[in-house]
C-alpha cells in the first residue's frame, strides 16, 4: 500500500513540476578543478538517473554471476547425489542377490552421498569383504567412526571370518561390559570365544548375558548346549576345570544343573575313562524334547561298550515314536560304540529316512 502511495505521489509530482521544467529549463554550471560543467536543471536529473541505474547495473551483474555460479555447482552436486543414489539401489539389489563383487562396486559410488554414509560403508565393506577384496573393506571400516559399537562389531566379525578368533576377542573384551548393553556386540564375544576356545573366560561372561538378555528364552536353551558341553569337556582334560571356582559358582544354580551342564560333565568322565558313570549321566539326563540339540555332543562322548541303559532308553522311546529320526540316529552311534559295524548303518539308513537333514 504504501509502495503504490509513494508511485501517485512521484506521478503527481510530475505532473505538476514537468511542464514547468520544460518551459523553464533553468542553467546550472559547476566548475571543479579548472574544469566546467554546464547543464539544465532537467538534464542534470536525467544524468544523475543514469549515474544511479548505471551503478545499480554495475552492483546486480556480479550477484547475478555469482548466482549462476552457485546454480551450475548445486547442479553438479544434485547430479553426483542422484547417481550415488541410484548407485545404493542397485548396490543393495546386489547384495540381496549375494552377488557380492557388482554390490562392491555399486556401493563404493553409493558413499558419494553423505546422507547415511556411514551406513553405507558398513554394507559396502561387508560386500567389498566377500566378493574376495579384503583391502578394500578394511579402507571402508578405517572410514567409519572410531570405538562406535558398529565399527567394533565390523571389525571383530570380520576377524571371526578370516579364522582369527582370538583377535576379534581382544578387539572386544573391554567393550562388552555392565556400561555397555549392545546385545549384537555381546553375541559376538561369546561366539568370538567359543571359536577361540577361551572357555573360562566364556563361562565368566554367562552371568552378564544373562542379566543383560543377550539371547530370549528359546535361543539361550540352544546357547547352553553351544558352552556347556564343550567348555566343561575341554577345561577337565586341561585339568582347569573346577566347581568351586568363580567362574562356577558364580553361575545361577539353573544354569549348573542344566541338561548342558550335565552332557559336559558325562563328556568330561568319558574322556577319563569313567564310562559307566557318564552313562548314568547320560541316562537321567537325556529328555526327548531336547534329543536334536544334544546328538552333536554326544556322538563326541566315547563311551565304548558302555551303553546298555543307553539302549535300553534310546529302544524304550522307539516304541512311542518309531518315525523319530534322531533316536536312530542315537542308535546308530551306540551301536558304534559296541562296534556293530552293520547295525550302525542300518540304524542311520533309519534315520535319514525319517529326518533327511541328519544325512
């Protein structure tokens, strides 16, 4: 409103003052060094007009190449981040498809685009790790941010997959702590020790899964048979393994008398030589239900001819459950163990027939 008032004021204003400027020009003359400028009264304001539009020319043309500068380079830049973005689309259709050196690739150009970089360099370092370039993932683990849980759990999982157990274990042993609750890197630790056969160092670290809930309920029944067994066996015929040490005793009563437990114990005698009393073991201890996670483990126990309770069992069950894979394939073994060579391999045909995964 108050633009358009001031544009009827200079009309007016010119309306009234133009015919008199016309018909009295009047006469102005300046002399500056020596120098003399003559002019009307209209034609010095036409010419302080044009001093006026010409400096203001002369301020706008700069702007306006600046501007077309700025446009040209936020054109590059929209361009580069349009074909890193259709880099990670096609980077992470690769990946689904484990076609592991063009997702590499795809990925690599992907992390031009600063948005969720770091997330990108994780895929593409896993990528660039299996497609065979272990170089280049490491270039783009050194790219992401120092001690952050992600970076670490990279890291160690990548040592765990060259064969190299023990270092990922140091990378990770003064990160997982009660300060820390990161469930993925504490299921990497355990993994990481299990494979490096720290197994009082494992057993040390039960109590803290457990308090933290590393796995739910039904995963950590299978995690029993994962520690148990084989860090009880290995510890005895290293002559370190004691219940009344912390790394025992420290254990919940639930997790000392649990079927793993049990099965380790039985493993432990066997390898001294007390077979009969790891068949007891084996005997109160064995739960159907549980018959798939335990099989590995025992089919490691060298019993020998100790077995008639054994089979006595393993038979008893067949009764109730003659299409049940794992019996005979428990049959199998102990039929091995007595060296019925013959009756083990029919036992096992038995066993593929019912449960195919078991051949």
């Amino acid at each position: 409103m108050i633009r358009v008032l001031l544009l009827i004021g200079v009309l007016a204003a010119a309306m009234w003052f133009g015919p008199t400027l016309i018909n009295h020009a009047g006469y102005i003359k300046i002399i500056v060094a020596g120098q003399v400028f003559e002019s009307t009264l209209l034609g010095l304001a036409l010419l302080v007009l044009v001093a006026m539009a010409a400096l203001w020319f002369a301020g706008l043309l700069p702007r306006k190449l600046l501007r077309l500068q700025h446009v040209s380079f936020n054109f590059l830049r929209w361009r580069r981040q349009r074909k890193a973005q259709q880099a990670y689309v096609l980077g992470i259709q690769a990946y689904a498809k484990q076609q592991w050196q063009l997702a590499s690739q795809h990925l690599a150009k992907a992390c031009y685009d600063d948005f969720m970089q770091d997330e990108k360099r994780l895929l593409a370092a896993y990528a660039a790790f299996y497609a065979g370039d272990v170089a280049l993932a490491n270039s783009h683990v050194a790219a992401l941010p120092v001690d952050d849980n992600t970076t670490l759990f990279l890291q160690a999982d990548l040592l765990l997959q060259q064969g190299q157990p023990a270092q990922a274990s140091a990378l990770l042993v003064d990160k997982v702590s009660a300060d820390n609750d990161d469930k993925g890197l504490g299921q990497l630790y355990l993994h990481a020790l299990q494979q490096a056969g720290q197994w009082q160092q494992l057993l040390q670290m039960v109590p803290l899964a457990l308090k933290q809930q590393w796995f739910d309920k039904d995963k950590w029944r299978q995690q029993r048979f994962n520690i148990y067994p084989a860090a009880i066996s290995q510890l005895s015929q290293q002559q370190r393994f004691d219940e009344n040490a912390d790394y025992w005793t420290n254990l919940p009563a639930k997790e000392r008398k649990s079927t793993a437990a049990n099965i380790g114990r039985a493993w432990a005698m066997a390898q001294n030589g007390q077979n009969e009393a790891a068949e007891k073991i084996l005997v109160s201890q064995l739960q159907l239900a549980e018959l798939p996670q335990l099989l590995p483990y025992i089919r490691q126990i060298p019993l020998g001819k100790s077995v008639l309770k054994l089979r006595k069992q393993v038979q008893h069950w067949l009764r109730d459950n003659a299409s049940n894979g794992y019996l005979y394939a428990l049959l199998a073994y102990l039929a091995e163990q007595e060296g019925e060579v013959q009756q083990a391999e029919l036992a096992w045909n038995k066993a593929r027939q019912y449960e195919p995964k078991l051949g």
